[in-house]
C-alpha cells in the first residue's frame, strides 16, 4: 500500500514554544491511524499542518505525495475535516445543511441523499438541525466531513464529550466508513478508543512521538511477566511470577476446583503511555 500521509522531521514553533519537535511519520492508504496524547500534546496542531491550515516551522509534509502547503486546492477537494470547532447551522434543517455544503463542494444532491443513508439520518433529514440530540448532530458533521467523498479523514476527539452509547455508534459509522475506502487519521486521548478502531497508533507527548505500532503489538511488548488468579475461596486477586513452579501451583489449584480465574497481565494503551511519559490521561 502506498502512503497517504508522510511527515518527515516537521517542527512548528509558536514564538518561544515548540508545539512539535521533529515529527515522523506515514500512515498508509487505508488504515485508521490514531494519535494519541493529553490535551496540548500537539495533536491538532499536526492536523492543521495536514491540512494546509499550518505551515511547518521546518521539516516536510506530504498528504497524496504532495507537498501540503504547495497545493492547498487538490487537499481542500480530496480531504475530509471534523474538528473541536466544527459546527452546524442549527435552525436549518438536517437536508439543508447539507445541501448548503454539496453547493460549496459542487457535489450533486444524490451525495446527500447517500451520506444521509450511510449515516442513518435519512429518515430525519426534515428535522431542524438544533433539534437532534448530541450523537445526531456527530452524524450530521461527520456527514457534511465526507460529503465530497474525500479519500483521508481527519477526525479530532470525534467522540468527546459524548456519552458511551453514542460513541459506539459513532465508532460503528466509522468502522463501516473505513471499510467503504476512507483512510482515517484520528486523534484522541481516549486510549480504549484507539485500541478499538486503530490499525495503528502513535503516542505524543510534548510534540514528540514516544512510541508507535499496531495497538495489540504494543500490548504485548510492554507486558510484564506476572499471572493475575482468582481463588473461588478469597475472590482476591494472587499476582504471579510466570515460572515453572507457578504453573505447578494452578495445575493443583484446578485439579482442586479452587481455580476461579486466570489472566494475563499485559497492560492497555494508558499504562503504557503512562509508563512511557509519566503522564496519565
């Protein structure tokens, strides 16, 4: 596959402060790619740099093996934005809005009928758009973001604020935008999230990637080698080397029926980060 986005040493410098330090990266054609990090990590600046809102300080970036800032119209038609600031006119209807932005892009209206489809909005698309509730108006934005039928995504806390149920169905929208050819750059400081939709992640921390791959890949590299067991007499957690004379103990346990529960102790994405920064979430 080949690379849809490519950020090679970028630096962007905001007087005195480096919101980014020498960031490198690609994310390929058809991946969901998560970037993670606490809020002022640098995360939306690199969107807007992406997304030729930004010129870098220094370094190079490239989205469809063009240099970003060279050729803003071709990224403008290709690429898709939602960010923390995206909005919708609420007291025009859910078809309206839509319609307002299929002018702007110069898309035909059968696009809008589609994308109300794909987003299960169609039946709702004379309801006033102040009207929907909160994961709605999600679909809505994401909606007029993929309207033009754009090849990237740029997806920044696309689920904030949102209530569980709401993210899952914002996750499921995503999913099946994905698997329709949409490659997503999402950013994001909830790491369930990212273990959930991600192909791959990379982790920032004060404008610097700290660690990069594949969500289950990082996993299991900074798993800790310890057994986690639950005896059906105390229900208490019993941490355990993994060793020979461990696997000797369980085996008793279970020939017993004491054996209530066994796990693994490999960590999730926020012990990592945390382990990797010393900063949480």
């Amino acid at each position: 596959m080949s690379n849809i986005i490519s950020l090679k040493n970028v630096r962007k410098d905001f007087k005195e402060k480096s919101a980014l330090k020498n960031v490198s990266f690609q994310v390929e054609e058809g991946e969901i790619f998560g970037f993670l990090g606490p809020s002022g990590a640098g995360k939306t600046t690199s969107i807007k740099l992406m997304t030729a809102q930004l010129i870098p300080s220094s370094g190079e970036v490239k989205v469809f093996e063009k240099e970003v800032y060279k050729n803003k119209r071709f990224i403008f038609q290709n690429v898709g934005i939602l960010s923390d600031n995206s909005g919708i006119y609420e007291r025009l209807s859910v078809w309206d809005n839509l319609v307002l932005f299929a002018n702007i892009y110069d898309v035909p209206s059968k696009n809008v009928e589609e994308i109300l489809d794909k987003v299960d909005l169609g039946k709702d698309l004379k309801m006033q758009a102040g009207k929907l509730s909160k994961g709605m108006k999600q679909r809505l934005m994401i909606a007029r973001a993929v309207l033009h039928k754009p090849r990237l995504l740029f997806l920044d806390e696309p689920t904030s604020s949102l209530d569980p149920g709401t993210s899952l169905e914002i996750h499921k929208l995503l999913r099946k935008l994905n698997q329709d050819g949409t490659t997503i750059f999402l950013t994001t400081h909830n790491m369930e999230e990212a273990d959930k939709l991600c192909d791959r992640v990379a982790f920032l921390n004060d404008g610097e990637i700290v660690e990069m791959g594949n969500p289950r890949d990082l996993k299991l590299k900074y798993t800790t080698d310890e057994i986690n067991v639950v005896l059906r007499d105390s229900k208490e957690s019993i941490v355990l080397k993994n060793s020979t004379e461990t696997g000797s103990k369980i085996k008793t346990w279970m020939e017993q029926g004491k054996l209530l529960s066994i796990h693994s102790m490999e960590p999730n994405l926020e012990n990592i980060f945390l382990n990797l920064t010393g900063r949480e979430l």
